[in-house]
DNA sequence: GAATCGTGGAA
DNA sequence: TTTCCAAGATT
C-alpha cells in the first residue's frame, strides 16, 4: 500500500484547526441523551455496551429501564441472570448480556468493585473491547484515548479521502492512529463524542449534509475530489442464509412448555417454545414429531400445522413452521436445552425471550 | 481475516 | 422487496 492511497497525512496545525472546529461545533449541537446526563462511570460503561450495532433511539428505553432496575455496580452483579436478560430481552447480541453481569462480578472481586479508569484494565473485561475501552476511559475518566467506531472510519475516511478497503487491518490501523492523534488535549471525551455525533449526524452513509452543515467541510478531502459519498469502501455483506425449524405449542394443565436454549450460541440462555432445526428440504410436517422427541423426550398427540413467522438474523433468514398439539405423552428429558418450565401462557411475556419466540408465541396463542 | 452474533429503521 | 446498516467483541 502506498501513502498515496491512504491519503494525506495530518499535520499539527490541521489537527488543531480540526479540533477546535469540531469541539465549537459539539458544544451547540449534540443531541441531548440520557448517558450524556450522567458522569458515572458505571452508566456510561453500560451506555456504550448497549450501543454496541445498535441504534441510539432502540438503546434508550432499555437504558432507562436497566439503570433503573441495576443502578450500580453491586446491584448487576447480585442480580439473577434471568432477570439480566429479562431487561435485554428483545435487545439483541445476548452475549453482552452476560458479559455484563460477568464484567460487574470481576469489578467487585478484582477491581474494587469499581469500572476501572485505564483502558488496558477495561479490556480485561468480558465484552469491553478497543473501542469501549477507550469511550469509557475518555468520556467517563477524560483520558486522552482513542475510539474508532463505525462513525469514526466514516468520517476520518471521508476527511482524508482514504479509499482503501477499510476490512483491511493495516488501514484500521492507520484510523486509530489518526484518532490517537486527534484525542490528545482538552476534554478527549467530548471529542470522541463529536466525533461520533458528526457521523451520526451529518457525515451520515447516504446524503451526507456536507453543505451548510459540516464544520469540517473546508478541510474534507474527499468533499474537495467530489466523492464524499462512496466512502467509506467496505466489502459488501453476504446474504443471510436460509434455515428453516419447527416449533410447538404444547398444553398440559392450563400451562405449555418453555425450554432454555444453551449457554452459548444464537440466542444464547433466552427462553423459547421447544422445537428445533430441520434438515435441508425436508417437510415441517414429516419431522416435528421426530425433533420434538428428540430435543425434549415427548410424543406429540396431533400436531396441526398453524402457521409460519420469519425473522432475519445477520447472518441466517429463519422460517419458524409453527404447531398445535392437544398435548404430549412422557416426560421432559433434556435434548440440548438447559432448563425447561412449565409457564401459564399469560406469564410467557415474563421470561426472556427473543424476537422471534415472542412473533411464534404471538401466531400460537 | 472471516464468521458469528439481533434487531428494526430507512431508502 | 431488497439492501444496508448502528457508538463491536469474540473466536
């Protein structure tokens, strides 16, 4: 790779210029969040956790929610660990779920039962990663570290008309360098913030507001070629692939069966009705009885077809062929899943559960 | 480096 | 309908 096709370099005074364009720009026109309310440590960890691929406006009802219910450290990790997922159902990537309530354990026993200040310390945490490390050191501890979130890479990329494919390592290295650079100086916290804010702002992925709007325009190398809108250059995604599974409805005494899926995986410790994937091209129908013996010990009494839902997972499009029984013969033996409860259907909405579960229950019910 | 891991909103 | 994708981490 040469220089050229990463762009030009950053010089001291267009760092400076950059920063106090950026930080004057901040101060009047970031968007009032409720983390931003907050100095605590603590809530800005959880903050970042749950921003994590996920939408500012999806992140702000369960933020309320999980603080209100965790307030601190102590109280996330006493908690049950059902009744941290019950405040994530619905939320997505699970597995930061259990990082959470891992994490708050190992700040208690190995920091003091405090969120720890230096981003070499954070990233010993279970789900604390580059860039959480350094939003939590810089917003909450004001170090002077770097983020490089989607964001960042769109608008440094932009800025210095880097048109390398950014999946290249050596390229996210040259970004968190730049962002290195950039954070030094005063109130590193808020410009990582800015930084971010414009991103999500303005230098957004499609009809980006570059004029009038951008306070870094004038200095915006891609802005000057002409083609702000191409960048970043990323590879593009791969369609999710096709699965289909079968699920069922199964009744006994004014109660049907749940099971917990497994530790790790998709959908890791949420709660479902049981079923389970089938082989390709086979028919719903010719199997449900088979995966459902197999997976939870029962003989189905007369499976009716009811319905299918979709859902689309990143990387997998699922087709839920849904069943009606009159009930199951046997008893429940463990097939894969962790746990299993007999629930009152009007308590289903209790138990963590995913998107998907609840659009099968919402069909059977 | 590539896959895995959710969800819902926008164009 | 399809596609992209949003304040990534982990394996």
């Amino acid at each position: 790779m040469t220089s050229l096709e990463l762009g030009p370099p950053t010089s001291r005074a267009r760092i400076r210029r950059l920063r106090e364009k950026l930080l004057g720009w901040y101060d009047t026109n970031h968007r009032d969040l409720p983390w931003r309310r907050s100095r605590d440590p603590y809530a800005i960890w959880i903050s970042e956790t749950m921003l994590q691929q996920t939408r500012v406006e999806t992140v702000i009802p369960y933020y309320e929610r999980f603080l209100a219910r965790f307030p601190d450290i102590e109280s996330l990790a006493t908690a049950d660990r059902d009744d941290v997922y019950e405040h994530w159902a619905g939320l997505g990537y699970y597995s930061r779920a259990r990082n959470l309530h891992n994490a708050a354990q190992m700040m208690v026993g190995d920091f003091e039962g405090r969120v720890p200040e230096q981003a070499e310390d954070l990233k010993k945490l279970p789900g604390v990663g580059r860039y959480t490390a350094g939003a939590v050191a810089s917003i909450a501890y004001g170090q002077p570290e770097a983020v490089v979130d989607g964001n960042v890479i769109r608008v440094l990329t932009r800025l210095l008309d880097i048109r390398s494919d950014v999946a290249q390592k050596n390229v996210v290295e040259r970004l968190w360098h730049e962002a290195g650079a950039l954070a030094l100086g005063e109130r590193p916290g808020d410009f990582n913030q800015a930084l971010m804010e414009l991103g999500a702002t303005v230098c957004t992925p499609r009809s980006p507001r570059c004029k009038p709007t951008c306070p870094l325009v004038r200095m915006c190398h891609s802005y000057a070629k002409g083609d702000v809108e191409s960048l970043p250059n990323k590879p593009k995604n791969k369609k999710p692939r096709p699965v289909e599974a079968v699920a069922v409805w199964i009744p006994r005494r004014e109660r049907i069966l749940t099971v917990q899926r497994p530790e790790t995986g998709l959908l890791a410790n949420l709660w479902e009705l049981p079923g389970g994937e089938l082989p390709p091209k086979a028919e719903a129908k010719d199997h449900v009885e088979q995966i459902v013996r197999e997976r939870v010990g029962l003989s189905l009494l007369s499976p009716t077809y009811a319905g299918t839902v979709e859902h689309v997972f990143t990387h997998l499009k699922m087709q839920l062929h849904l069943f009606r029984t009159a009930g199951a013969e046997g008893r429940v033996r463990n097939g894969g899943h962790q746990a299993h409860q007999w629930i009152a259907p009007d308590r289903f909405d209790d138990l963590p559960v995913s998107t998907l579960a609840r659009k099968a229950f919402e069909l059977l019910q």
